[in-house]
C-alpha cells in the first residue's frame, strides 16, 4: 500500500543526489552555496545542471561570471556544508568563517575547496528562471579527484560523500554493486 505525500515533500523522492559545495566568484567575490540540486544532462558536451536559489547570493555571482566550481565533500564535512547551506555569503566571508580553503581555478576564475574531494569547474552555457530557483546549464572544463579515491567510479569504500534526503536528513553510499549489461 502506497501513503501520499505533499507535493512538496514530493521532491525527496529524487533525492538522494550528492550534496556539494557550488563555489563562485565575481569582481573578487568568492561565495560557497550548499546544493543539493545537480545533475547530468549531456554526454558531449559534457553537461550539468545546477539548481541555485533565487533567495542566495550565489546565483549572482553565478549569473555575472558564467562560470561556477561544483566541490564534492565527503560525510566529515557535513557541519561546514551545513553551514555554508546556512548562511549568506553577503554578511560572511564563508571561506574564512567556515575555514575552508580556496584553491585557484585551473579553467575558470572561481576557486574550488581544499578539503572536498573532487571538483568540476563549469562554464555556464545557458541559464533560466525556473520559480524560485535558477538553473544553470554547465559544461565542464576541468575536473580533479583525488587519485586514491578513484578507479573508474567514486570508491565509495573509501571515501563517503553525502547523500542529501531531504529537511534534516543524510546519508552515505557504502557498496558498490557492478553489474554487465546484457
């Protein structure tokens, strides 16, 4: 038997997705935005979506420089993700208050996060208002991971990255599970 939900509420039902840090910056502003909205959309180009609040400053930031940094943290770094998710990049630096540390960008101008994992610098393509969020269409331009954490997938065994549920709920991938195609 099947329990109805808010529509709202609705939304959880595509989640869990990895929890990043969106990273961006305009005329020598750096912010971080928690994001739990991101996705693939292409294979060539290499494409993703990124769904930021209109209420952030990040969609500024992001709209101004076309360009953005998606960081991949790992569950360690679920209070500061909280945080940058928590306050507003207007009133707080969020890199020093958080003490988090901004790495030079290799193919866009905004820097991407020390401590996260991984990191996809993203030159925006395309943009729309979607109600109370923007979507950003980016296509990639550079990507790291750190070597040990990699092996044609995310060694999740290795390293946990945060799945976001929904409200105050998280959890983290633990198996991998290969299967061939038939």
């Amino acid at each position: 038997m099947k329990a109805k939900i808010e529509n709202l509420k609705g939304l959880r039902l595509l989640n869990p997705g990895p929890l990043v840090l969106i990273s961006s910056k305009y005329q020598g502003k750096s912010n971080i935005v928690t994001a739990a909205w991101t996705s693939p959309v292409s294979h060539s180009p290499p494409l993703i979506s990124v769904s930021l609040s209109t209420k952030k400053l990040s969609h500024i930031l992001v709209g101004n420089s076309k360009e953005f940094t998606v960081n991949i943290p790992s569950i360690d770094l679920l209070d500061k993700v909280m945080q940058c998710g928590s306050e507003s990049g207007r009133n707080v630096d969020k890199f020093k208050q958080f003490k988090l540390k901004e790495v030079k960008g290799k193919k866009v101008s905004c820097p991407s996060i020390k401590e996260c994992f991984a990191f996809i610098e993203c030159k925006v393509i395309d943009s729309f208002l979607c109600g109370d969020h923007y979507l950003f269409i980016g296509e990639i331009v550079h990507c790291e991971i750190e070597k040990e954490f990699y092996n044609e997938c995310i060694d999740i065994e290795k390293i946990k990255f945060i799945n976001h549920l929904g409200g105050p709920y998280f959890t983290y991938p633990e198996k991998i599970i290969e299967k061939e195609r038939d």
